[in-house]
C-alpha cells in the first residue's frame, strides 16, 4: 500500500481520511481540489491539471484525495489501493454543509455558502458519478486492494489498523 486514492461523494470524509492515512502511514498526500482550483476561485487548464497530476502518479509513494472522474481511470491504473467512501446522502450532505465557514488545507479558498449547485451535485452523485466508478473498480478489482467504506464508523476503525513500520520501504 503506497499508492492510494481515497474517492467518494463530496462531504463524506474524503480529505479527513487522506489526512489521517498520511499520519498513519507517513506517505505523501495531494488533494486533487488543491491542484485544480486557483485561490481566486478560479480553475487551471485541463492540460495543465493534467500534467501535474501525471507527475504525481509516477512518484514511487502517494495518497491522492479527490474523485475527479474525468482522470479517474490514470490513478485507478497506477494506485494499488482504492479507499471508497459510499456513504448515506444525509451524511455527505451534513459533513459538506459543517466545513462551511471552516479554513481547510485541502481547499484554497474558505467556503462561505452551501451552495445550490453543490448540494445538487452532492445529490446527484450516487446516481450521476457512483455507478460509473463501481464499473470502473470492477475492471481492476484483481489486481488492487479496494477498501470500500459504508459508514465513517468503518473507516475509523479501518484506520486504527494501519500500522506506520508497514511503508517506510
């Protein structure tokens, strides 16, 4: 396990779980909001999305925080883990509206509204964007760890496993 994605519907817990994988196991962490978004609120280009995130991938350790469907199948081919965070919509939709307002190391910018669109994407997800990443993780399923997570109870528990002398190779 030194190649890691953690994906799931926003407000699940994603970058809280990437942050407390990375103390646990002391590997690199990039959140994929960090590398799209400006300060400004702003975007960066595809192409250059792109590049950075393929110069992440061919390190030899890292845990990538972020669903980002569009390059979802580059990390899914060059990880060896897959944390999955399939959680109820009350609770995505709780856990996105209680960082509002909150300063956030995986998000350049701090958040002041719980807005309509995302509360419609955070909806939308479970029939929008789960279906096709289920599809995708059944193509690779053979030869990665896939760790999906139903509850947030069952990732904090799955963390108290991880063991740091595991990644130190």
């Amino acid at each position: 396990m030194l190649k890691i994605i953690v994906i799931g519907s926003p407000g699940a817990g994603k970058s809280t779980f990437a942050r407390r994988l990375r103390k646990a196991t002391g590997l690199p962490l990039y959140y994929l909001d960090l590398l799209w978004h400006k300060p400004d609120q702003t975007n960066i280009t595809r192409e250059e999305f792109d590049a950075r995130l393929d110069e992440i991938v061919k390190r030899d350790k890292w845990i990538i925080d972020g669903n980002y469907l569009r390059t979802l199948e580059i990390r899914l081919r060059e990880c060896d883990t897959v944390f999955l965070m399939d959680y109820p919509l009350e609770v995505c939709l709780l856990g996105a509206e209680s960082r509002i307002g909150k300063k956030r190391e995986d998000l350049p910018w701090i958040e002041t509204e719980f807005d309509e669109e995302f509360k419609r994407w955070i909806i939308d997800f479970s029939k929008d964007q789960l279906p096709v990443i289920y599809e995708l993780l059944m193509k690779i399923q053979k030869n990665k760890e896939i760790v999906v997570f139903k509850s947030r109870k069952e990732a904090d528990d799955y963390l108290k496993t991880v063991k740091p002398t595991n990644f130190n190779t």
